[in-house]
C-alpha cells in the first residue's frame, strides 16, 4: 500500500506542473485580453446606446450579445483559474501527506 501511494505522488508531480503552468497562462492571457476588451466594451456599449436612440433594435441585440458574450467570457475565465489554483492547492496538499 504504501509502494502505490508513492507511486501516486510521483505521478502527481507532472499534474501539479501542468496545473501551475495552465494557470499562469490563463492568467497572463486574461490580463492581456482586459487591455484589449476594456475599450472594446466600453466602444459596444456606445453603439448599444446609439442604436437605441436610432431605433435599430436588431443591431442592439447584436451588439448586447456581443457584451453578453465577453462578459461570459471573463466568468468562465475567473471560474476556471479558480479552479486550477484549488486543484493546484488539493495535489500540493496530497504530495506534502
């Protein structure tokens, strides 16, 4: 019992690195995509704003679904870095047992 459990720690060494490393990706990359989405939400949702005055109400549903969706975006985003910190977190926690 106590070979497996061993054998289950060094196979939980490559896991955690892909973990940390998946995690500092996706962080980098969601710091980068707010310099980029920020204005980008901000210019959306002037035209959202412009075609409610000009009554053309199939691009303001065009244009909330484009917000709806980088919004959606930024919670699965928060969501699954969330995720891997916490099993990042449960394996460090197995190999240090």
């Amino acid at each position: 019992m106590k070979a497996l459990f061993t054998v289950m720690k060094i196979l939980c060494l490559p896991v955690i690195l892909i973990f940390k490393l998946a995690g500092i990706l996706l962080y980098s990359i969601s710091m980068l995509s707010t310099k980029i989405t920020g204005p980008l939400l901000t210019f959306l949702g002037a035209c959202c704003i412009y075609c409610i005055v000009i009554r053309s109400w199939r691009d303001v549903l065009i244009l909330a679904a484009c917000i709806a969706g980088l919004y959606i975006f930024y919670l699965l985003d928060g969501a699954l870095l969330g995720f891997l910190k916490t099993a990042e977190g449960n394996l460090s926690s197995f190999l240090h047992a």
